[in-house]
C-alpha cells in the first residue's frame, strides 16, 4: 500500500507561480504534485502541459503524466474514500472507516500522537513508547480558515451509455446492447472526472473506426469498451486518437500577379527609338539613366499597342 504526504491545496496551487526550464527542471515530487492539483481541478493535463511547466522532454512528461493518472484514478474508484471533500489519502483510518480522535482531553497533560486500534503508530516498524508522547498543542491563533471544498460533478452517465452503444451498433453488426452495471458506471465517471465528454466519445470513436494499429488490434481481439475505459488504457488511447485526427488543410495564399516586363528598346527599330526620345526630350535632364531608359521602353510599348 502506497505512504501519502498530503500537502495543503493553497501550496500546491503556489507551484504555477513557478517556472522551470530544461537548465533547471523541476523534481519529480514537485511535477507529480502539480500535475495531481490540476486534474484535481478538474482539468485535462496534456504531455505538452507538462512537459513545458517541468522543462521536461516529452518522454518524461508522459510516464509521469500517467502515473499520476494512474494513481488519480485508483484514488477516486477507491471504496470509502471522500472524493469531493479534497481530503487526502488518511493512512491512519479505523476499522469503522473513521479518524482516531486526536483531541487531547481536558484533563490529560499528555496526547498520543498518530495512535491506531491496535496500540500501534503508523509507522509498523517503530512501538510506541514514552518518547512518542508531547505536550498537547494550543493554537492562539484566532484566524479564521475558509475550508473550501470541492463541488459534486454530475455526469449524465445513462445517456453518454446509449451513445456509446449506439456508435457501437453502427459500428459492428449484430452487436447487443450492453448493460451499464455499477463497474461500468464507475468507469465512466472516473474517466469523465478527469477528460471531457468530446475525449471519451473520441476515444471510442478512434477504438471503433481508426486504422492505427491499435485500434485495430483492440477490434481484431475482441477488446471492448471495457478495456477501452480502463484507467490503465485510457490516456495511451487518448494520445492515439488525438494524433489520429486529420489535420486541417491550410489554403495556400494566391501569389500576386507578376510585375509585366516590357520589352527592351533593342527590340524595336532605330526609327521608332529616335522619335520616342525626341517625344521625351523635355524630361531628359530630370531622369537618372536608368528611368530614362525606362520612359523610353514604356512609351515604345504604349505606341505600339
């Protein structure tokens, strides 16, 4: 069973005032704990996300990205955990699935600190004895803390079901409407705390149609949407179904016409060249060599128009 070391939400929010760069990279504590506090929130965290706060590489970013999806996952279809009061894990719950009471009591000079059913500290390789008892704490601090807690999310987890069901009948012939049993529904719902309702349907969407290989691996084995929703899956086929999607062709810009090139003086007869001179012979002295040359073809190819 995995040790938690819960830390206060206001803290872990603090880490986004934090950059890191591929010079100084952050720890993987620090980019484990601001990945957990962000789908905490309720908001997808892509590999690039990741990958640019901790000045990671794409490799990196990944296998800690599913970690803590993985874990995140675990976390919320856990039995008996409270999932949206954004308590952390209590490693020290009763057999009742309630807290010791750690209040000291009024008369007692002394608390045990930590203490379980069974007389034992959390830590199973240490006993209790005199040393792990302390003075009880005062706290005189009379500021008051707002403890703010985290909405209940409502999925319509029944209707998302029928139409996966009916992209799935679409999809394979003969195939038989499926059961939304309570395993099924917790999937859901995990997989929809953490990604959108367009992610799910995409995912399924690229299971069903895709031609990565993949894809049709799941559809050749018989794999199916079970395997599909599994916490353990689900990011690599998000991954997969957004780099399926076709890219948008981008119109290329029409080139401008090209400037006319008129023809050069040689190609006219001497003739025609001296008259248009003497027709331009007032300009001369206010033109450089080259824009005299250039009245010069102009007027030739307007007189011969």
């Amino acid at each position: 069973m995995k040790q938690w070391h819960p830390v206060p939400a206001e803290l872990a929010a603090a880490l986004v005032k934090r950059t890191w760069t591929k010079e100084n990279q952050a720890p993987e504590a620090v980019a484990y704990l601001w990945t957990w506090s962000v789908m905490w929130n309720g908001v997808t965290v892509s590999i690039r996300d990741l990958g640019n706060y901790a000045g990671w590489s794409k490799w990196k970013a990944r296998n800690m990205r599913e970690r803590v999806r993985l874990d995140f996952d675990a976390w919320e279809s856990a039995p008996g955990i409270p999932h949206q009061t954004g308590q952390s894990p209590d490693s020290r719950r009763t057999p009742t699935g309630q807290s010791p009471d750690t209040q000291p009591h009024k008369h007692q000079e002394v608390t045990e600190v930590n203490q379980t059913p069974t007389g034992q500290s959390p830590d199973t390789n240490r006993t209790v004895t005199g040393r792990s008892r302390v003075i009880p704490y005062t706290n005189t601090n009379k500021t008051t803390i707002t403890k703010h807690t985290k909405s209940k999310e409502r999925f319509d987890l029944v209707g998302i079901w029928a139409r996966i069901q009916e992209k799935r009948k679409s999809e394979i012939p003969g195939a038989v409407s499926l059961v939304l049993t309570d395993h099924r529904k917790r999937q859901l719902k995990g997989r929809l705390h953490s990604h959108s309702e367009a992610e799910l349907m995409g995912v399924v969407e690229w299971w069903l149609k895709a031609t990565h290989p993949r894809a049709r691996y799941l559809r050749q084995e018989g794999h199916g949407i079970d395997t599909v929703l599994r916490p353990s899956n689900f990011g690599q086929y998000l991954d997969f179904s957004r780099e399926s999607k076709p890219k948008p062709i981008l119109k290329k810009k029409p080139e401008p016409p090209k400037k006319q090139e008129l023809p050069g003086i040689s190609t006219y007869p001497v003739e025609q060249v001296d008259s248009a001179k003497e027709a331009l012979a007032d300009l001369r002295p206010t033109m450089k060599p080259s824009t005299w040359r250039r009245a010069i073809e102009t007027y030739l190819h307007q007189m011969a128009k």
